[in-house]
C-alpha cells in the first residue's frame, strides 16, 4: 500500500499567486483541497480560472463558498458605488475587502480540521502586493498563533501549519517559479473587473502588477485585454 | 447636538451569554448593531429568540449570515450523523464547530472595519463552558493580536477592542448580571435542538448548564421542556 500523504488545504482564487501556490503545495507531496469564494467580487471569471486550475490539478476536493461578506460593503471589489482605481496611489486602497483574508483563512482553517490537514497554503505576497494590511509576514505570524490555539488539533498537539511560500517573492519571482513547475498561466486570471471570458481591463492594480511580472521575468503573458 | 455614541458590534446567538453581553455593551454606553449566523445549526429557534432580543434592545441594524460553514461538516451540531451527546464526557465534545468562533469573529471584523466600530462584544467564556478551544482567554488574546494586524483601523492605530465581558463568570453569575440589566431570558434559547417554538430538550450539555446555573443563582427560569 502506498504511505498516505498529509493532506493541505489551498487557498485558490484563480490568479497568478494562488495558481503557483497550488504547484507549490503539489510539488511538496500533499494531497491538496481546493478552497475558493464567491464574495460578490466583481470579476466572475476568476472563479472559473479557479475551477480550471483545481481540476488540472486533480485535486481531491474544490469547494466554492458562497460569502455573505460582500453584503457587508466598504470595498471597491464588492461595492458597486466604489470606483476602481486606475492608477496606483499610497495607502490601502478602496480595492480593499475587510478582514477578507481573515475570513478566507477562518474558513480553510474549519476544513482543516474536518479532513485532517497538516497546512493550509495561502499565496499572500508582501512584496509586489496591493497594499493591503492582511498581507504582511506579521499578520500570518499573529493568525499561525490563532490557529494553534482554536482547534481540536492544536490541543491535540497537531499543529496546522500556514503556508506562504510567496510572501517574499517578488510578482516576477512568483512567475518564474510557477513556470517551472509548469503552471499554464493562460487559466489564470488577476483583473479585478475582468470580462466573463476572463479578459481583462489592463488598467487596475491588479492588471498592472501581473503586467510588470511578467515584463521583469521576461516572460510572455497570455491575458487577453479588452 | 448629542454627542455621536462610540459603535460596537455584538454577535448575538439567542443564548443566555450572548443576550446577557448585548445589554453589557448597551449598558457600557455603545450603539449595537447585532451580529447573528445561520449556519445550519439543527436549532433554528435560537435564530429567532437572536431576533427578538436584537428588536427588544433597539440595535441599529441586525444582520445574520448565511454561512456555509456547516457545509464542512464534522460537528453535531450541523452534521445529523453525528449524534448530540446527552451525558456530559471529558474532552473536546462532538458538539464542537470547527473554528466557528473564528469564522464569526472574522465576519464582526469585517463589520467592524465597514461601521468605524470600536468594539467587538462576544460572549464567550471560559468557566461553565463546553471544553471548545476557541473560548478560551489565550484564544481571544491572539485574536485580538490579528484584529490589530488585519485592518485598515489596525494599521491607522485605531484598536477594535474585543470585548469579552464573561470571559471569567460561570453560568449562575452571567444570569444574575443578565438579570440585574433586565435581559427577559424567556427570550432566549440555550438547547442544542430546540424545537421551533424555543421548548428544549433538557437533556443536551448547554441545556445542563442552562438548568445548573439558573439553580445555582437562585433565579427562576421560564424554558419551557418538551
């Protein structure tokens, strides 16, 4: 019989980060669950570039969440009354979901428990990142001692361990190392206001900082713009 | 012009702790906005005893979220396989939600940031409570650590306290706090599978400490059993 493999968690938006995460993760030995959500976020195509990437990465299990959070407001990504920004500026920007990570990580974490999982990877990025506050090492620190202390496991003494093999990539990096493991980046989608075909608007942050990865890595990207 | 009130969320489950922590923060001075969570639990009556104490203390909005936490499965609470005990045991109980209080958190969180709170109340506590890592005060202590690094308000040094008013009572004196602010707890449900009408069964843990801490406070308690 075969030695079982510890099991992960992956955190799967459908975009260049969460893509290379799943490789990672992969490429680790894990038997992998695919965790992804629909928050009212504006771009749709997103989930299917996530479903894409779940299934050619066979994993065990890609469940879609559905968040009431959107409903709660307060962010560009879910609120139709906010604009998308064009252009970068300082501070976090209104593209911003509150406490999004916090909810995603809380969620993953509920079914780590459930299948018995030894990691939860999450593609967070402090690096080439939004700006945003949830994506800093000292943040995944603080949540990694959460997660210690609210589960069964961690009583139990088996820690549930936080994966974030990105946080200190650059976005050029990520896409080299997705590359070599052979992520198709062509199923990946960034835009925050992406076509349903998951084209893409070439202005918005997330557009820009995809753009300039793939310019440093010199490596060509395959995003269709509007 | 009245001085503008300072904001808190309080997650209100219908329970006694939760009714009890509601009038704390309304005591304390706070305009609530109530939380409450759908999330498959077997007890529905405990949505609606949530409702009425969220109209009977006047909270500025009321929402419950429809989570798909139960969806996970591994609780008796949500999963019917899983049979709910009715003797009391060691050890964490099958009764046990995955990170359910660090999902609710997050989502007070999100509220909190998208209202300017400056106030989280949750009713957890620690003494007469079900063995649940997640009520514990070195559990609400990191939390509160990801609730300073997570947000926009964290980053501008703005602090969402958590605030965990029972933290440190046992059963009987939540009542007779709850009591001397004048919560009506024929208003709440405790029983893990209350029928819709609110009558429990008597026989489930919560419904044990329910029973020993109206006795051990001397206070008459109006459930009605099936």
């Amino acid at each position: 019989m075969m030695p079982k493999k510890n099991i992960a968690i992956v955190l799967l938006s459908g975009g260049v980060d969460s893509a290379t995460c799943l490789a990672i993760a992969k490429s680790d030995g894990l038997d992998c669950f695919a965790l992804s959500f629909d928050y009212g976020q504006r771009s749709r195509s997103e989930l299917n570039a996530a479903k894409k990437l779940a299934e050619s990465y066979e994993v065990l299990e890609h469940k879609i969440i559905h968040l009431d959070i959107g409903q709660l407001g307060g962010s560009a990504l879910t609120d139709l009354s906010i604009e998308i920004p064009k252009e970068e500026a300082a501070g976090i920007p209104p593209t911003y979901v509150p406490a999004r990570n916090t909810v995603f990580i809380s969620y993953a974490l509920a079914w780590a428990e459930v299948k018995k999982a030894s990691a939860i990877y999450i593609g967070v990025n402090a690096v080439d990142y939004s700006g945003y506050p949830d994506c800093r090492p000292e943040y995944i620190k603080a949540v990694q001692d959460v997660v210690n202390l609210a589960t069964k496991a961690g009583v139990e003494g088996k820690q549930i361990k936080l994966e974030t093999p990105l946080i200190n990539y650059t976005k050029a990096q990520i896409i080299e190392k997705g590359t070599q493991l052979g992520v198709n980046f062509a199923d990946t989608v960034s835009c925050y206001q992406a076509d349903f075909d998951g084209s893409a608007c070439g202005k918005c942050d997330s557009c820009r900082l995809r753009r300039n990865g793939f310019l440093d890595a010199s490596l060509e990207d395959m995003t269709t713009y509007k």
